[in-house]
C-alpha cells in the first residue's frame, strides 16, 4: 500500500484519481519508467478513506519533490526525477530558471522556480550548452533547453489545427509570425 505522506524515492510517476467521495486510485512508476509508453505501473491501489480534497493530496505530494499537473476536477498526475528541461524566461522581477523532470507534458508545472541575476543565467546556458543541451531562444526572453535532442510535443497537424483555433493568441504571434 503506498502511503502519499511518505514516497519512497524510487518512485518516479504518481497518478492519482478521486472515484466517489473518500476512494481515490493511485497508480505508481519507479524511476526509469518510458514517457512515451508508461506501460503498466509498478503497483496501484484503491484507498478508501481519503476526505481530503485533490487539491491537499496533491499538496502533499508537491511537497515531497513532485511536480503536479491537474487533470480535470478528479485526476492528478505528479513527477520526479531527472531534469530533461530547463526555461530561463525573463518576467518583470527577473530572470526565473524553471525545471522540469522526465515525462513532463506541456501543461507540467515546473519543479522549481528560482529567480538569477543575468550573470547566472548566463552561465547556466553556457553550462547547458557545453554538457550537451539543445538550446532555443525565442527572442531573449524565453531560452529554452532540453536534454539532448528536443522531441515534438504535438504532431505537425495538431499544430496546425491549434494554429487555427487560435488565430489571435498572443504567444503564437509571439513565436511564429514575428
């Protein structure tokens, strides 16, 4: 039975879904586990008992190192690991470096969020750079880098039918129309 105020550090992925008032169904990866193909989780179960809302469950597990993504009302999924992703965005107070671990998704939230003054931003892409990470700059105000080589997050026509839906959005013209 996993206990969500203790997580073993071997566990890597945690997804959690609220089924009725008190059940929720937790299903577990151990570090190592493949983002693209999860497969079948390390063990679940069914724990009853559970009034506490998504909201403070996920707290807990945030708590311990895990980056949550709320999936809907009724579903969580949290992640820890090794980080395949770094943002360095540049936002009003400063430069902020968020991370994100192995298996993040577009909507993850970052692991971390630490304001640097230039001069560290600027060494940790240097760093970046040098150890083998792909960068990106989007105009200075967002570098991106990943861990080897970057991977698609959407495929070329869930692009182009995003690109259609929202003809207008700020961070599209931002990125692509210039």
């Amino acid at each position: 039975m996993i206990n969500l105020k203790d997580i073993q550090p071997d566990i890597a992925r945690i997804d959690i879904e609220r089924v009725g008032e008190t059940t929720i169904f937790v299903r577990v990866w151990k570090v190592g586990f493949n983002p693209s193909d999860a497969g079948s989780p390390a063990f679940e179960d069914m724990l009853d008992g559970q009034a506490e809302s998504m909201s403070g469950l996920c707290s807990i597990v945030e708590a311990q190192g895990f980056s949550i993504t709320m999936n809907g009302s009724k579903k969580a999924r949290a992640l820890r690991g090794p980080v395949t992703r770094i943002d360095f965005v540049k936002q009003v107070d400063g430069w902020h470096i968020k991370k994100y671990p192995r298996g993040w998704r577009a909507s993850t939230k970052p692991m971390s969020d630490v304001i640097k003054s230039d001069e560290e931003i600027n060494a940790a892409i240097a760093w970046c750079r040098t150890n083998g990470w792909s960068i990106r700059d989007f105009r200075g105000e967002i570098i991106r880098a990943w861990k080897g080589n970057p991977v698609p997050v959407h495929t070329a026509e869930t692009t182009r039918r995003l690109r259609e839906k929202y003809p207008n959005d700020r961070l599209h013209n931002f990125l692509f129309d210039g």
